[in-house]
C-alpha cells in the first residue's frame, strides 16, 4: 500500500505499558540516541506483547485511533524529517 508506514513507539518516559491502536508496530526504546534496535512487533491474534529489547508491554486498545496511545505521546515522530 503506497504511503502506508509502520508507526514507530518509543518509551523514553520508562512507563510499564503502553496502550495502542495498531497491531503491527516498531518499538525503538527511547528516542534517539538513546534508541535500541527498532524491532518490528506484531500482535496477530494477540492483544498485548513485550518487547524483547526494552521490556515495555504493548497492550492493543481498539478504542485508539492509530496515532493515539496511553500514556499520550508514545508515538515517535522524526523531527528531522
């Protein structure tokens, strides 16, 4: 799908779990430079998975739209973009 991309969630706040709109995501720890290998999670049937770098439990919440996520702000946007 053209101009799909894969949202990115970082933890730099240190919180136990964050909850999610999506089911296919790339965790990346904290934000860069502080940022671990970014690791491509997928949920399938599941509705929570931890990462296996950072230890952050993602929890699935249909309620979020896409770009939304509790604690807010847990979505990386690329300011140098």
């Amino acid at each position: 799908m053209a101009g799909h991309q894969t949202p990115h969630f970082q933890n730099t706040d240190g919180h136990s779990s964050i909850e999610i709109g999506v089911k296919e995501f790339m965790c990346m720890g904290a934000k860069p430079p502080f940022d671990h290998p970014h690791v491509f999670l997928d949920l399938g049937d599941d509705v929570e998975r931890v990462c296996p770098y950072c230890s952050t439990l993602y929890k699935f919440n249909p309620n979020l739209k896409a770009d939304e996520t509790v604690p807010p702000g847990a979505l990386y946007h690329d300011e140098t973009a």
